[in-house]
C-alpha cells in the first residue's frame, strides 16, 4: 500500500511539472495615444502655419498645415513637453499627458517676437545727395545703438527708376558698406533694412543719391593696362584717369571731335579693325564704316575726322575714302602710288588739305603726301628716306606738319627702329626741323601732335628693343621741356 502511494505521488508530480512547462509567459502590452494640435498667433487668433512641432522626450517632428495643425500619433502614454518654434514668433512650449487610445488635444498660442524699435537713420550719403564719386561708403545707423550686436542688414541699391538691383548684399553686420564701378551723371535708391536675430525685418526708408557728371577730359590715349587695349581719358596732365571702354578686344587710336562730345575711334570687334564713335563716357557706341581700314602695315590707325566733324578720312588699301558720320556717303577721293598703300593721316581746316602716308610691303617704304580734301593737286611732302617716316600731323594754322622718321638707317624685317625722331616740316618752305635732340638714347619718339593751343607738342617715347611701358609726353614746339604726362599709354590725343 505504501509502495502504491509513493508511485502515485509521483505520477501527481509530473502531471504538475508539465502542465507548467505549457503555460506562455505573460507580454504587458504597450499603451499608447495620440497628440493633436493647433497653432495660433495669440494676438489675432489666426493660424500660424509652418510651425516646427517637438516633444521631450522625443517622439517625431513634424510642421503645421495651413490651418496651423498638427498630430503626432502612436507614442507611448506619458507626460510630456510639447515644444513650438516658427520664424517671426517667440518659441512656445505646453506639458501634456498622453493617454491610452486617447487623443490630447493642444493649442499653442505663440507669441509676435519683440519687434525691432529701431530703425535705419542718419544716411551718409544724405538723402538726395548730389555730386557722389563713383566709389564712396554707404553710411547709416539705428536709433537704439543698444540693439546694435545683434542686428544684420540687407542692402539694396538700383540704379535710376530701373528695376533691377545694381547691387544686393545679405546679412550683412557693419552699418557701413562700400560701393564701386557706379556710373557716371546717374541717379542711385538704396535701401536698408534691419533683421533682428528672430527673423523680424524692419525696412527702412528709401534714400537716393546721383553721382557727379563724366568729366570734360582734354586727354585721350589707349593703354593696355588691363590686359587689352581700352581708351581711357584725363582731365590733368598726369592727373586721375578715366577708363571708357572695358572689352575684351583692341580699341586704338581714339579722337575727340573739335567739342569733345564724341570720340572716334577703331575696334577690331568684327575682326577686322572699323571705325567706331561713342560718347564721351563711352556710352552709345556706333560703327560708321561696313568697308574695314586695311592695308600694309595698318592696324587700325589710319583714320581722322574731317575739320567740321561731318566726315571721317581712312584708309582700305590703295583707296583713301572718305565717309560720313553717320555711316553714308562711301566716297573714294584718292588712290596711292603704284605698290603702295594708304596709312595715317590729319585733315586741316586751312585751304580744306589732307596730309596722308603711304607705305610698301616694307614698312620701310613710306612717303608723306598733301592734297586737297577731294583728292586733287597731290604732292609729295617727304620723299621715301632711310627708316620708317609715319605718323603726318598738321600744326593749329595748317602751315607745318610733324612726322617721325627713324634716322639710324637700321632695317629689319620686323620693322624696327632704333632712334625714330620728330620732325618738323614747314609747307611752304619745306624747312625741316628736328624737335629730339633732348630724347634719350635708346628711345624712340612716336606719334606726334599739336596740342590744340599750338603751344606744345604730345608724343609718345618708348624703349627701341620693345621691352619698356610706353608713355606719353609734351614738350615745346623747338622740342625742349619734355615732360611725362602719362606712363603706359600711347596713341594720344590732347583736344
């Protein structure tokens, strides 16, 4: 009987240990609920949409509609913070309690962040300013300097009633600003408005501005200063200069008209050098000739204006044309020797005569000639003579004429000279005169004029082997008193 008990207790056993081995282990479910929001301006009620939503502890992040609303769903049931942060308010933050299978409801009312009180004063320019160089300081301050550390700017600037904006600068933090390349005689609307560090914007009035008129320069002359050769004018000898033209290709031999309100002047723009005519400032540039100046030995300098500034005198080849300003009335009033060329040449106003170069397949063959200004009654002035003779100018009166003349003897086949000259050459008489016997040795003197009183001579000096800046000087009519005017330049022009 006890071994029968013993053996079912045991049986009781194991019926107990499996029945336990089959029992699941218990999961505690996961409670979780939803919040929904709106947001709103507190002052008006009204939605603010966009608004960056967070929580802590985090669950996601999301950004209000249209309407200003928001849900976040499916997080775990608990207390949290809900966090609200939109440009142009002050940020924002409720605690909640998330329930089970429930939805909490929230409504965020954010604030107007402090607007600025300050605003931009004091412009420097002043306002409606006259006469402003074309690079100067935009000035201003604020009226409480105490906001001053944590302010940016945003400056506009346009030009005249133009829409476009000459220039725009971003978060910027100085209250003075540097302005360059304005343009001349123009008138300028700047605006500054101030961005607090919470994104509000203050705009501050419009003030206005005009530059100074482009100034009545008496000097021109081509440098390639800049990598191109551009015409730039100065209103003193040796004074400020004024750059006119900024292309990229060559623009050579500029010439004022008897006012100065127009410059003539050649380009290789359409690859062949044309003549062209702008303004005084460079503005409005107009091609006048479709037939190229062209030639031996002719980049783009054989050309003048005729006396009245009705015309233009120039060369294409063997043919010397005249044409008007405007572009009309192609007239072909001469035809050079025989192997020869047309080249440089001036127009005197006095008995209506032209002086003009010729020049071979050697620049070494060159010759000057007069004439009457319809072609007739030619005559040579100077004969083909050793080196280079280039360059023909008549005096103020139309009883002279200067030219250069390498008088070394030297020839090569790159057409250098060694010791070019001025040379003086009375019409009548056909007295010469030399004017530089003060040159420097190793120089050559080039491209002479008359200054428009007659009283001086322009001309431009360079080294002989090519390698030194050109600049230009003036010295008296008997060729004393030689005195730089302007360095690296050359072709110049004294009206």
């Amino acid at each position: 009987m006890e071994r029968i008990s013993i053996r079912y207790l045991a049986i009781v056993l194991i019926l107990i240990l499996n029945l336990s081995s089959c029992t699941e282990d218990v999961v505690t479910p996961i409670l979780t609920g939803t919040i929904s929001g709106v947001s709103i301006n507190k002052t008006t009620n009204a939605p603010v949409e966009n608004v960056e939503i967070n929580t802590i502890p985090a669950t996601n992040e999301v950004y209000t509609n249209d309407l200003g609303e928001f849900i976040i769903e499916n997080i775990p049931i608990g207390e949290y913070t809900v966090y609200a942060k939109a440009f142009g308010f002050e940020n924002e933050n409720i605690k909640i309690n998330v329930t089970n299978n429930e939805v909490t409801d929230v409504t965020l009312k954010l604030n107007i962040a402090n607007r600025i009180a300050s605003i931009p004063i004091n412009p420097i320019p002043q306002n409606n300013a006259i006469d402003q160089a074309l690079t100067l300081n935009l000035i201003w301050s604020i009226s409480d300097q105490g906001e001053q550390e944590n302010l940016k700017y945003q400056i506009l600037l346009y030009e005249d009633d133009d829409n476009q904006i000459f220039q725009q600068v971003d978060d910027y933090t100085d209250t003075t600003l540097t302005v360059e390349d304005l343009n001349y005689n123009s008138n300028y609307f700047w605006q500054v408005n101030v961005i607090s560090s919470t994104g509000n914007i203050t705009k501050g009035d419009i003030w206005s501005f005009s530059t100074v008129a482009f100034p009545d320069n008496r000097f021109l002359f081509t440098s390639n200063r800049e990598g191109d050769y551009n015409i730039y004018s100065s209103d003193l000898e040796g004074g400020k200069l004024t750059q006119i033209t900024e292309n990229n290709d060559f623009e050579l031999k500029p010439l004022y008209s008897n006012n100065r309100d127009l410059i003539a002047y050649s380009s290789n723009a359409e690859v062949d050098y044309h003549i062209y005519l702008m303004n005084k400032d460079g503005s409005n540039p107009k091609k006048v000739t479709n037939i190229p100046i062209a030639g031996f030995h002719n980049q783009g300098i054989a050309f003048c204006w005729s006396p009245d500034n009705g015309k233009l005198l120039y060369s294409h080849y063997e043919k010397l044309y005249t044409i008007n300003r405007n572009g009309t009335g192609l007239n072909q009033i001469a035809t050079a020797p025989n192997g020869k060329h047309f080249r440089s040449s001036d127009w005197t106003s006095v008995n209506d005569k032209i002086v003009v170069e010729t020049i071979g397949s050697t620049i070494y063959e060159s010759e000057i000639y007069l004439m009457n200004s319809d072609g007739s009654d030619t005559i040579r002035l100077v004969d083909d003579l050793p080196g280079i003779i280039q360059n023909p100018s008549f005096s103020i009166d139309g009883k002279e004429v200067l030219y250069t003349q390498d008088i070394s003897g030297y020839e090569s086949a790159n057409g250098r000279q060694l010791n070019a000259h001025i040379f003086k050459i009375n019409i009548e008489t056909k007295e010469i005169s030399d004017l530089s016997n003060n040159k420097p040795n190793g120089t050559n003197d080039l491209q002479a004029r008359f200054s428009p009183d007659g009283a001086s001579i322009i001309f431009m000096n360079t080294s002989n082997d090519g390698s030194g800046l050109k600049s230009i000087w003036k010295m008296d009519t008997n060729g004393t008193n030689r005195t730089l005017l302007f360095e690296d330049a050359e072709m110049p022009n004294w009206q």
